[in-house]
C-alpha cells in the first residue's frame, strides 16, 4: 500500500490523504465460524443401520464416527479413511447396546483418551459410563455400573458435551430449554458429578434443542434446534462458566440443507462443522474464517482488500497507559464469483427484438465482448458486439447471422469450441446435435455445417448443450429434465460422440428445465426453470462426470430484479461475476450480478458509538475507519471516519 492514499468521497467530506506509517497486517484463519459457513455439498447416510440416529462424535483423530440410533437402542461404529471427510465414511459392523440402561439414547461422548464412554437419553434421566478396554473400539465397551441423574434440572435430555479436560460437564435440557453445568471433583468419574447450581437459558432462540457444542477454549457455545432448523452461537466471557454467556446474534440457517437438524458435531480444530437431520443422514459444512490481524507495534495506517469474510484481529498496542491509535482502510471487495444465492439484477438489459422476437438460446464469449441469439422461429444465429464487457448495454448487432434451418426446424440451444471455431446447435425436430465450422473464430458469417450427432436414443425432446473444456465430454439436457453425458473420442468432433449411461435427473428442483450452464472447470452446473424465476446450483465431485453429481441446496431467484418469467437460457461471463439470463417471452437480456461484498467482523473489544459495527463497504468503495487503546488492548474505541470512498 503507498502511504499517500487520496480519497474522493461521495458523502460530501472533503479529500484526504493519509502520510503515516504503513503498518504490517497479517493473515491467518479462524474455526468455528458460524458466519462464514458454507456446505461442503458431502453427506453421509445412516439409515442402513439406524432410522433415528440423533447423536454422533468423531474419535480424536477424526478417523472413526459414532452414530447413536434410538431406534435399535445402540451405537455403531464407523470407518474414515480420510480423517473427517465423512465422504470417506464406511460401517465398520461394529455396534454397541444401551438398551440395558437407557431405552430411547439421543446422545453420546467419549473421554478425551477414548477409554470411557457417556450416554444420555430421553428416558434414563441420567449420564451413563462406559468403560473400554481397547480404546475407542466400542464392541470392547462394559458398563461400568455408574451414573448421574440430572433429573433435577431437566427430564429429557437433549445434548452433552465435556470440557477437555473431564472436570466439567454440560447438560442441555429440552423441556426448560436451557444448559446445566455440572462439575466432577475426579475427572471423567460420574460418580464424583455435582450440579453447579449454574445455568443458561436458550429460549429465545430455540425452544426444540437437539445439539450442543463448545469450541476448544471454551469461550464459544453452540446451540442447534429444529424449531428454527439453526445452529446459534453464544459467548462466553469467562471460558466455560455458563454464568457469563450471551447471545452473539449469529446464527447459522440450515433450511437450504436439511430440515430437523439433530445433533452435531466440530472437527477437531473448528473448521468443519457436522448435523445429521431426521432424514438419517449427516451433513458437512466448512466453517472457516479468514483472520487479517493489524500488527500495532508496526504503524499506523493499514489498508486490507478482503477476498473472502473476514474478521479483524489486532495485535501489539502500546502499553497501558499510552495512546495507540491505527486507521484502517478496509476496501469494499467481492467475496466470491459464480454465487447464484448472491443474485441481483442490474438495472442493464437489453431487447432482441430488432433482429429476433423469439430468441431463446444465448452464448456469450468468455471474454465478453461479444454474445450470440438463437432465434427459434427463423432458426437463426445472431452475433453481438459488446463495447464495454460486462456491460450488457453497451451490446450492438454486428451484422452477422447464420442460419441453421436447414439442419433442424426446432432449434433450441448453442455453445461454441473455448477458441470459437466451432458452433453447435441442439435441435428438438430430429433430435440432433449439430456442428458448425468457423473460418474465422467467432464470426458466424464464416460458418459451415460439419455433421451431427443424434441423441433420439436418449431424449427426444433436447433442450441444452454444453461441452468440457477439453471437448472430449459433452452433457445435454433432455426435456425430460434429465442430463446425459456423452464423451467424444476426437475431441470437438460431435459426430464421435456415444453415451456413457450416465445420467442426472433435476426434477426436484425444476420440474420445466430450459436453461444449462457450466462454470468452465465442470465443478459445477446451474439450471434455470422455464416458469419458477429461479436458478439452481449442482456440484460434481469430478469434473464433467454426472454420477458424481448432486444438488447443492442453493438457489438464486430473479423474481426480486428483473421479474423474468420465462427463463430460456442462461450464461455467465468466464469471470463468474456476471450472468445473463433471456427472457424468451419479452425478447430481453436482462445482467445480474452474482457477487456479494466480503462481510467484515470485528473482536468484542471494539467499542462503536452507536454499539453496532458498521457494514462493509460496498465492491469498489473504502471505509476508514479509527481504532484507538489506552488500556493495553484491553478494550479499543472505534469509530468510521469515512463511510464509502470511492
């Protein structure tokens, strides 16, 4: 960063250039963040061995899973061959009954060393411990004869959770909707348990709690329930004493996921974060934030560009009793690319009616200065020049066309070789893919018809064709709302084409596909709904491969932008920080973005004015905001001097 950053700002305060010295920040990352959370799109089954599994718990290495099953009364045991990648996950026919001690299990928990067992449930009202001779291995697990009742505080017990070191636990408790602490005067001895008299209501913000966890210092709790299908994150001021948590206000919806999340779980180091939900399965959620920590000891000035959610994190003020100060240039930047939950129209389209009035495929160039429409009527191509890329009213007819009627009367979608020299077409009248040569790339005008590809055998109603980078597989969307995947033995050469028996059905969420796209690599693909104003997001595990397709649980709707109502093509800029969307029924290109600006957290011992952090800049501007200590770090004031520079 030059120390001599000159600002124009749009609220009216007058320029200003900042001299000091440039101060050292530094990046690292953070577990346990609710609120930067993400799905891994990986889950893992468990109905095979149990149809109402509510708790589970890694061992310490992440390498075996324990799913407690209320249904058979046990616990069973499985396998990770990569350590807590539940994608890896395999039953090991290991189980365990409880049957003997509590007949309706919602919970489990080992000893830190996996030589002692706990088990709660519905109908005990009390921790019953196990005792295992092979550590870890539950077919080696006995009773050991004691147990705690904690019915004196609550008669359905929802979760447990220990601290580390085995001289503290927690109970929550479904019917007064609030955790109990207890202690244990020889650790991991429930004989030795006593009620600390101290407790901690969740009820405002669950009231059907299933999951408690801690983080690893004990500063954080978490609190999930399926009467808000969240997970709520709470603070601690003194680690592990219930009597000093709060409400943090962040929580984290999983409506998009799952609904009735049970119990849960964090890897070890919290950036992985588990549920499994009434339907028997467990779902995986990333939960890593990205740390930017102001060094105060190395000046005054910093300047941060996040790429990602972050939290800001200081570090070395002045010793109590001197004035520290540091202001902080934080830039309004965008997050991510290709985020279809991120969605907003903006303000820029434009009409196709001067050349086609039923257009209703779309190809943009990656780069995009140039895009292309496919008329269904007059079966023609129409070529575009774009002026400003990204900019879609900057677009103008470049005079060149190209007519595919010969071909297929029912022409419904196209998409180009990545260097341009190829056209395909998909027709809906013959059932056929077919492909067109460019003598000069990108130029319709110089194209020539090179042959096809029937694909009658698996859809006779195609409505979307996509290519893989390389041109050696090819996807189509069927109107049956199926995908097909193809592969191509000379690459780009459709004639070579021949079914892999690979398919992907996206009935259940757009029951009148129209639209396809591919984000370039083939990690993920999108579709778009002929008449529900919504895109939706898939994932593939590998690349271009179907099989290992699934639904990624979001969604982007258009209905708060543009209103589309028929949705016939969709394509994104190779950047991934625009997307187009036709709208065949009014002849309209309508520009969304699908960015969204980095959220900015702070550390509770920033103290605003107002009592609230300000929100993050927006993509493109800067806030400047002064920090300032005279306790040490103990506490810091701060206050936005700036409010979106540009």
């Amino acid at each position: 960063m030059a120390n001599n950053k000159d600002f124009k700002v749009k609220n009216g305060i007058q320029p200003t250039v900042y001299h000091e010295g440039v101060g050292t920040v530094t990046s690292g990352s953070e577990g346990y963040s609710l609120s930067s959370a993400s799905y891994d799109s990986v889950s893992f089954s468990v109905a095979a061995q149990d149809t109402n599994a509510n708790g589970f718990i890694f061992n310490a290495t992440g390498t075996k899973l324990y799913v407690v099953g209320r249904t058979n009364r046990s616990i069973f045991q499985y396998s990770l061959s990569t350590a807590y990648d539940i994608s890896t996950a395999s039953y090991d026919s290991v189980s365990f009954s409880v049957a003997a001690q509590e007949t309706n299990p919602i919970e489990a928990f080992f000893k830190s060393d996996g030589t002692k067992l706990y088990v709660i449930g519905w109908d005990g009202d009390a921790v019953f411990q196990y005792g295992l001779t092979t550590a870890y291995d539950i077919s080696t697990a006995s009773y050991d004869s004691v147990s705690f009742s904690f019915a004196s505080q609550d008669t359905v017990a929802a979760s447990i959770y220990f601290k580390p070191d085995g001289t503290k636990f927690y109970i929550m408790g479904a019917i007064n909707d609030a955790v109990f602490q207890y202690s244990l005067s020889t650790a991991w001895d429930m004989s030795t348990a006593s009620y600390d008299s101290v407790s901690f209501s969740f009820s405002s913000q669950e009231t059907n709690p299933y999951g408690l966890l801690f983080n690893n210092d004990g500063t954080k709790m978490f609190i999930t329930g399926n009467t808000s299908d969240a997970t709520f994150q709470y603070s601690l001021t003194t680690a592990w004493d219930l009597s000093t948590a709060s409400y943090d206000s962040v929580s984290l919806d999983h409506t998009t996921v799952m609904t009735d999340p049970f119990g849960t779980r964090f890897n070890s180091d919290g950036s992985k974060f588990y549920v499994v939900a009434s339907n028997d399965t467990i779902y995986q959620y990333s939960t890593v934030q990205t740390t930017n920590t102001l060094d105060l000891s190395t000046g005054s000035v910093f300047e941060i560009t996040p790429t990602s959610d972050i939290q800001v994190n200081l570090s070395n003020p002045a010793a109590s009793g001197t004035v520290s100060q540091a202001t902080l240039l934080l830039d309004g930047a965008a997050t991510s690319t290709y985020d279809i939950s991120a969605l907003s129209y903006d303000s820029k389209s434009f009409s196709t009616t001067s050349q086609s009035s039923n257009p209703y495929a779309l190809e943009v160039k990656p780069d995009g200065t140039a895009f292309y429409v496919l008329d269904i009527a007059n079966r023609n191509v129409y070529q575009y020049v774009v002026s400003s890329p990204t900019d879609i009213t900057t677009a103008t007819y470049a005079s060149k066309s190209l007519s595919t009627g010969s071909q297929d009367t029912s022409p419904r979608d196209i998409t180009f070789k990545t260097d341009g020299t190829s056209l395909y077409m998909v027709g809906a009248t013959n059932d056929r893919v077919y492909q067109y040569n460019l003598s000069t790339a990108w130029d319709v005008s110089t194209a020539s018809y090179g042959g096809f590809k029937s694909v009658a055998t698996e859809d006779t109603s195609p409505a979307g064709i996509r290519f893989s980078q390389d041109g050696t597989k090819m996807i189509l969307l069927g109107g049956s709302n199926i995908l097909y995947q193809y592969t191509l033995s000379t690459a780009w050469s459709v004639s070579t084409a021949s079914y892999d028996s690979v398919s992907f059905s996206v009935a259940s969420q757009a029951g009148n596909a129209e639209a396809m796209t591919f984000k370039p690599d083939g990690t993920e693909f999108y579709i778009g709904d002929w008449g529900d104003d919504a895109v939706y997001k898939y994932n593939l595990s590998t690349p271009w491969n179907l099989s290992t397709a699934s639904y990624s649980g979001t969604s982007g709707s258009l209905s708060a932008g543009a209103g589309t109502t028929k949705l016939s093509s969709l394509q994104f800029l190779n950047s991934g920080e625009s997307l187009y969307i036709l709208d065949g029924d009014v002849d309209i290109i309508y520009q969304y973005s699908t960015t969204l600006p980095a959220t900015i957290t702070y550390p509770s011992t920033l103290e605003w004015p107002s009592g609230t952090a300000p929100t993050s800049p927006a993509i493109g501007e800067t806030d400047v905001i002064t920090i300032s200590t005279t306790d040490g770090g103990t506490s810091y004031q701060a206050v936005q001097a700036i409010d979106g520079a540009k």
